[in-house]
C-alpha cells in the first residue's frame, strides 16, 4: 500500500518551491488519499457488522454477550488504523475539506449502516443495540430495542390471532400459551445477555407447585347468554378491588429483560382479547380459553416484578371478560363460529 508519509514529504518539498502552483494539487491528492482510506474502513466496518450478525444468528447467549464487544474493538480499531495513515495527509486537506468533517461522515455512514441492519431478525436487532450502547449512542440503541419489541409482538400478535381463530378443546390449556410465553421469556434473556444486565427474569423464582395453585386459585368470569348457568363465576371487582398502582401506568423499560417481558405479556394478553372480539364462543370453547387464561395467569410471576404483575394480571383477566361476553347458546362441539 502507498506510503502517504513518502507523499507527504513530497509535496512539502513541492508545495515550499511553487505554493501558488502546487498547493491545490496536495489537497486534491490529499482528499483522495482519504477517499481511499474511507472506503477501506467502510470495507472493514461492513465485515464487522457481517460477523455480529452472523456470530449471533443462533441466539446463543454467550455470542450475544461477545458479538458487540468484539464489533466495537474491531471497529474502532480499523478507524483508528486508517486514520494514523492518512494523518500525514492531513495538513494538505482544503480548508473546506477538515478531517473532522470527514469523521463526522464516516460516523453518520456507520449509524446508518446499523440501521438499517436492525431489521426483522431479533437476535441481531438486540446485538445491534448493545453495540451502539457501546459506542455510545444510545438513542439509537433504544430505538433498536424498541424495535426489538416492535418484531417480537408482532408475532405474539399473529400467534394470538390465529389460537383465538380456530379454538381447540382440549383437556389443559392449549399449547401456544406456553409457546408464546417461552418467546417471551427468550426476548427477555436475550435482551439481558447482549446489554449484560444485573437483573435476570431467571432469577425470579416460581415452583411448578407455585404455578398449579395459582392457577386453579384464579377466579375467572361467570359466561355470558345461554351458558351463564354453568360457567366459573367470578369477582372482579374483588380480585381487583384497588386501584391500579402508580407504577402500573409507567411504559415499561424494554432495555432491560424484566421490563421486556412486562410489555411482552402485558402486549399478548391484549391481543388475545382484541382477537376474541371478533368470535362468537361455544360454551366449551369458552371454557377452554378460561384453562388457556388460568395458565397464562400461573407463570406471570416467573417473568413479572412485583411491582408490575398487578397490571399484567388486569389484562389477562380483561382477556376473559372479553372471552366471557362472547359466549352464545350454540351447542357445545368445540367447533369454530363466526364472529359479527
């Protein structure tokens, strides 16, 4: 590669014998003397942003912990390297031409290239955000996980859509609560393992026991129309007879694992009430979304702080009262009916 401090000993000598003649020839080859070392380091930039992604495509946790800490070391050290290079060069730059100008350029070029990386894999979304937390920039680190969330209830959202759809009767809860939940729980410890949190949604601690009593403790609501007689009764207004918490009206923090998982299930239990809207219910039908609400109000607290699980809770519970005005008088063969 060109040596650009035999360059600049060159046109030093030059520019002293003929300033007038020869200075606008150093800057214009000064200029593309960092032209050249921008794009490599655009080069250099691209592959590392190429590995984060693809060292962390697996959501293996240990990768998520290392990927932005060796992007930003390989980063840094790459503008680092270019800029010593071409820094012979510097005095030669017009005065409209400043390396400061150009840095700003390559930043703006970086914040960019993350951006629009920061698409629909969530692995590599939450990657991207701790890496600009990294480099400092954290606006754009929240708006990562954000979108982050964004992606992740999206497909809650469409799980929701499609349980509620076509409602299978069977014995226990249906599958897809634990299934959404375990999505849940990974975007949480996924969130924790690339930002290094202190707190962990692991470490709150629910028995399977804990779970079970939980459940058939839940009292869910007394069924709407014809199935009324035979349906669970139950009493809002006593389970939920205070108010709702201060705390329970502040956004959650979805930096942080805990209040990920907070908006995650706060975010699927409303949907599964926006779904059951749109059905008309059997009276078995109903009783299967009650065990599906029962489970879902189980686990809360292995993934819900105290001072949040009030409110979690109130959604799932609106998510039944939902499900129990839906109940029609049809007979009861689990079979799927049109909503109005």
């Amino acid at each position: 590669s060109t040596d650009y401090g035999d360059v600049a000993l060159a046109l030093r000598a030059a520019v002293a014998v003929d300033p007038e003649r020869v200075s606008a020839v150093a800057a214009t080859i000064a200029a593309k003397a960092h032209d050249a070392s921008e794009r490599e380091l655009e080069s250099a930039s691209t592959k590392a942003l190429d590995d984060l992604a693809a060292s962390t495509e697996s959501d293996d946790a240990q990768a998520l912990r290392s990927a932005p800490t060796n992007a930003d070391v390989a980063l840094r050290r790459a503008a680092r390297s270019l800029r010593e290079r071409a820094a012979p060069l510097e005095p030669f730059l017009s005065k409209e031409d400043s390396v400061s100008k150009r840095t700003a350029k390559s930043e703006a070029w970086l914040r960019s290239m993350i951006e629009a990386r920061g698409g629909l894999q969530p692995s590599t979304i939450v990657a991207l955000a701790a890496l600009c937390r990294l480099r400092g920039d954290d606006a754009l680190s929240t708006d990562l996980l954000e979108r982050h969330v964004a992606v992740v209830g999206e497909d809650l959202d469409q799980k929701a859509q499609d349980a509620i759809a076509t409602i299978s009767v069977n014995d226990g809860p249906a599958s897809y609560i634990d299934a959404c939940v375990s999505m849940i729980a990974a975007a949480s410890k996924r969130v924790d393992a690339a930002l290094r949190s202190k707190t962990h949604v692991a470490e709150i601690e629910i028995s399977d026991d804990a779970v079970d009593r939980r459940a058939r403790s839940l009292r869910t609501p007394r069924a709407s129309g014809a199935a009324a007689r035979s349906g669970v009764e139950m009493d809002v207004e006593k389970l939920f007879a205070k108010e709702a918490t201060a705390g329970e009206s502040v956004a959650d923090d979805v930096t942080t694992g805990v209040g990920l998982a907070a908006a995650l299930l706060s975010r699927f239990a409303a949907a599964l009430a926006a779904s059951v809207r749109t059905r008309s219910l059997s009276r078995d039908e109903y009783a299967q979304l009650e065990r599906d609400g029962r489970r879902l109000h189980a686990v809360l607290p292995r993934y819900v702080r105290d001072d949040r699980l009030r409110g979690v809770e109130r959604g799932v519970m609106e998510f039944l009262e939902e499900a129990a005005e839906r109940v029609t008088g049809a007979a009861a063969n689990g079979g799927s009916n049109n909503g109005e």
